[in-house]
C-alpha cells in the first residue's frame, strides 16, 4: 500500500512540472522584463527637469519648461506651451543626443 501511495504522489508531480516550468519560463521571458522597463520608464519621468527633450505620447516631441508634481509644461513650437501629465511622456532624450544631430543637419 505504502509502495502505490508514493508512485501516485510522484506520478502528480510529474504532470504539474511542465505547468511549473511553463510559469517559470513566462516570468522570466515576460513578466521580469516588463516590470524592468516600467521601473526604468518611471525612474526617467521622475527625473524630468527643465530643459529636457521629451517625446509625448500623441508623438509631439517638444520642451520641458515648468516641472510640477504630476504635471509637467511642454513648449512645442516657438511660444505655445501645453500642460501635460507626466504619465504621457514616453520617452526623456538627452539633450547632447538631440543637439549632435542638430549639428550635422
């Protein structure tokens, strides 16, 4: 009796483990990265100070000229500035990036 209880036990195990490992296997090819990128995202929108190029998420790309706490104000075009929440930023560049390829142009 002892001898057919373990084989069942053990024939349970076998059949959850591919389940197991397909989890597994999600986590680290799904799961993990996105939340990496979402704490990466956050951390540069934190970090928006005036200055900064910023690409919205409609695509308009402008300048941060005021920097609240949820809000941030984006000139984008010569004297129009617009009031955006920081959650639609989707991308912070780099300054030195934006103005070497003003450069070559």
């Amino acid at each position: 009796m002892g001898a057919q209880a373990d084989g069942g036990i053990m024939a349970v195990i076998v059949q959850f483990l591919p389940i197991v490992a397909i989890f597994i296997l999600f986590y680290f090819l799904l799961i993990r990265p996105q939340q990496k990128r979402a704490k990466e995202h956050q951390a540069a929108i934190s970090a928006v100070k005036r200055g900064d190029t910023v690409v919205l998420g409609s695509g308009m790309i402008g300048k941060v000229t005021r920097v609240e706490e949820a809000e941030v104000n984006v000139e984008i075009a010569p004297s129009v500035n617009v009031r955006v929440v920081k959650a639609m930023i989707a991308e912070v560049r780099n300054r030195t990036a934006i103005a070497a390829n003003d450069s070559k142009a």
